[in-house]
C-alpha cells in the first residue's frame, strides 16, 4: 500500500487553481504589481534573518537539509524573504525608487497538518516596497481585499494592528514580561529563554494557562510613538476612504520578526488566518540592502479556496474544448478527421473518439468531455458538404454548408 500524502494538501481540481492564478493576475494588474519567480530553496541564512530565529516558522517549521556539497538549505517557509532577496540581488531599487512585487507559488513548513493547515501550501503576494506612507499600506490591504473579492469572497472584515517602531516593542515587550511574571516563573527554562526572547510571540499563544494570565495586559496601542500613532491613523483614514472594511483588532502581533508598525489579517472562524501582512521597514537593510520602508501581504490560497467553497462560490469547471467532432458512419471518418484538423488550424478548440465507437458512445463521450457542442458528420452530411450541429445545451440541431460552419465555429 502507499503512505498516505505526505503534504495533505486539499485537491482542488485544477480550473480552480487557474482561477485562483488569474485572480491574483487580475489584482497585480489592477494595481500594477510585477511578478516575481523566486526559487523554491534557498540558503537557510536568508530566513534566520528574516523571519527571525524566534519565530516559529523558522525555529520550528522550516524544512532545511544539507545538501551533497554540505550547504544548509531550506525550503521556502514565506514568500516575502525570497521576494526580498530578489529584488536587493537585481538592484530593482533605487533612491525613490517605488516598486511593486508579487508572486503565486508553493511554500512549506513543517507542522501537524489539520483543517486549513498544510506542509505545503500556496501564498499569493504582494509587495509594496520603497515608500513610508500609510497609503502604501492601504494599497497592499486594498489589493487584498480585491483579491478575495475576485475569488468570490465579499463580506470579510480586515482586522488592522500597529505594532509600532522598536521601541515601542522594546518598551511592550517589558510590560508583557512584568504582566506574565508569575506564570513565567513556573516554566522550565526553554520556555523561558524563549519567552524572554520574544515576548510578542507569547501574545498568539493557545494555552489556556497563558491565555487567563494575559488578561488585562494594557494595549500596545498605547505604547505607540507619535509617528506610529499619526500613520496608524492615516491608515485607517484610507481604508474608510477605499470603502474597506476593517476593525481594529490589538491581539494581532503576526508570527514573524521582521513587522513594524502596522500589521493585518483577514480571520475566518473555520480556518483561521485567510492571509497576514503588514509593513517591514527593517527588512531588506537586514538582508543587506539599503534601507527601504515596505510593506506587503500574503494570502493563504488553500484556505481561501476553502472558505469559497463553503460560501458555495466555487467556480465551474470550463470544458477543455467547446467542440467534440461525430462520426455518424464508417465512412465519415476520416472526414471528421480532417475537420478536426481544419478548427484546429483555425485554433477552435476540439476533440474527437479516436477508437471506432458508435454514434451513440461518441454522444456520450462528448458529454463526458464536457463539450457543449457537437459537429456531426455521416453520409448525408459528406455528399451535400454540410456539417449538422448539435447544441448539447439547449438540444437544438442545424445543417450548415460546411464553409458556414467554419465560419462560426469559432463564436
Ligand atoms: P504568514 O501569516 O505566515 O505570513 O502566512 C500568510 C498566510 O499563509 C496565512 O495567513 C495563512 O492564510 C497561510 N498559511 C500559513 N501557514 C499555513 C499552513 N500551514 N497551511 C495553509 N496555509 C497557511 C507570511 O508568510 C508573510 N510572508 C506575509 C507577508 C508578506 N508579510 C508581508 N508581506
């Protein structure tokens, strides 16, 4: 017997995954987005300066190996740091420079795979790099909400944080650890180490315990700079401007290291996180570029597939060609050959039986394929040069002269 899948990803038939491609498309488009192909693995350093070795992505759920020339390697756990290195490495950049990323492809962290949680997955992103303002912020949650949008999804509410400059964390991070004391001190010292480490990152915890001891621990908001403070609520002024929907939510922190000021998420309650994002105004100078305020998101394409299908908006399936060609006789054969030939050349898609069945199979099949029309040759058909049509939809049937029919074969 084979082991069961190993990534145990949903399978969604492939049409939806082009949907899901060229709504991301539609969306770079619309906002002018270039994309960017990055390669799958990488040197584990770019992500133990990225992510931050704190984060669980990169302290647990990356994939790294040594490969044969014994180099340390990982498989992408995030798109933005590979994005990243792409852009310092073809020096897209420049003095006021603004570029506009994205990309669509497959990402892995190892974790216990459950409902809306895979080994691998797909992100969609996009990002915004080179400019400060919070209306850049509002372009990259904007874009977001057009995406989930195009793939069917109306309704969703964007929940927006600010996490402030370094110092605001700085000074949070001791407020967290002072709230937790006690808690704190009953853990062993990994946790510790841990905790003391990355504060913020106690803040997403799921452990009842830590949940109860987190109660009343003041808001980051109210640790903000002026800054912060101004550009978070500029924010908020050009969502409501773009008519976006949105709450302001301070339990939002993100899982990765490299977020400054705002941060944003789009939460269904079945499968958690539709998508994070936020700005990392340190990043790309981490990875040794200059300094360049960015900001960005990425979509998680597996749940947003998943909550589509629940709203019942998944799309249907196009048949791979319109046309499927009949052979009524023996004899019409080979012309319902070279018919096929002829749409072909025109570029009318079609298919055609190639093992000698009846009429009455080829129907069949053609339904299968799920052409919606059919082009029938028999006898009759071949010594008037004519070809009979059939709507597989609507039931209706014509004769046409054959040069008729090529002509509007391709409507
Ligand atoms: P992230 O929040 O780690 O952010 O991942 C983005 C999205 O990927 C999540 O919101 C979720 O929808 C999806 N996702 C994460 N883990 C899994 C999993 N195991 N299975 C299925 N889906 C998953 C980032 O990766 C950042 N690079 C986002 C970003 C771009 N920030 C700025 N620019």
């Amino acid at each position: 017997m084979l082991p069961a899948p190993y990534a145990k990803e949903p399978v969604f038939e492939a049409h939806r995954w082009h949907a899901a491609e060229s709504s991301y498309r539609k969306v770079a488009g619309l906002f002018g987005y270039q994309e960017v192909r990055t390669p799958i693995f990488e040197d584990i350093e770019l992500f133990l300066r990225s992510s931050g070795e704190t984060s669980d992505v990169v302290s647990k759920e990356m994939y790294d190996f040594k490969d044969k020339g014994d180099r340390h390697v990982a498989l992408r756990p995030e798109g933005t740091a590979p994005a990243m290195r792409a852009y310092i490495d073809s020096s897209m950049g420049g003095q006021g420079v603004v570029s506009r990323l994205c990309y669509f492809g497959p990402v892995f962290r190892y974790n216990r795979p459950q409902k809306g949680r895979y080994r691998q997955f797909h992100q969609a992103g996009y990002e915004l790099i080179g400019s400060p303002s919070p209306l850049a912020d509002a372009e990259i949650i904007t874009a977001t909400v057009r995406y989930f949008k195009e793939i069917g999804l109306d309704n969703l509410v964007v929940k927006v944080n600010s996490i402030g400059r370094a110092e605001t964390r700085g000074a949070y991070e001791l407020a967290i650890l002072s709230h937790v004391d006690k808690w704190l001190d009953g853990q062993d010292e990994e946790q510790q180490a841990k905790a003391r480490k990355n504060p913020l990152r106690l803040l997403d915890t799921k452990d009842p315990d830590l949940r109860a001891e987190l109660d009343g621990l003041p808001s980051i908001l109210g640790f903000l700079g002026d800054d912060s403070k101004a550009n978070f609520a500029a924010l908020q002024e050009h969502l409501a401007e773009s008519g976006v929907a949105y709450e302001v939510d301070d339990s939002i922190v993100r899982g990765l290291d490299y977020y400054t000021d705002t941060v944003f998420e789009v939460v269904s309650t079945e499968y958690g996180a539709l998508c994070g994002g936020g700005r990392y105004d340190g990043l790309v100078e981490q990875l040794g570029g200059p300094s360049t305020p960015s900001v960005g998101v990425g979509i998680g394409v597996e749940r947003a597939l998943l909550v589509a299908d629940m709203a019942g908006k998944a799309p249907r399936a196009e048949a791979p060609s319109r046309w499927y060609v009949v052979a009524a006789t023996e004899s019409a054969r080979a012309a319902a050959r070279t018919l096929a030939i002829e749409l072909r050349s025109m570029g009318v898609g079609c298919t055609l039986d190639l093992d000698g069945r009846s009429v009455k199979a080829q129907f069949k099949q053609a339904d299968r394929n799920g052409a919606s029309m059919t082009a029938v040759l028999g006898d009759d058909e071949l010594a008037n040069e004519t070809v009979s049509v059939k709507d597989l939809v609507t039931g209706e049937q014509k004769t046409l002269p054959r040069h008729v029919f090529l002509r509007i074969a391709d409507d």
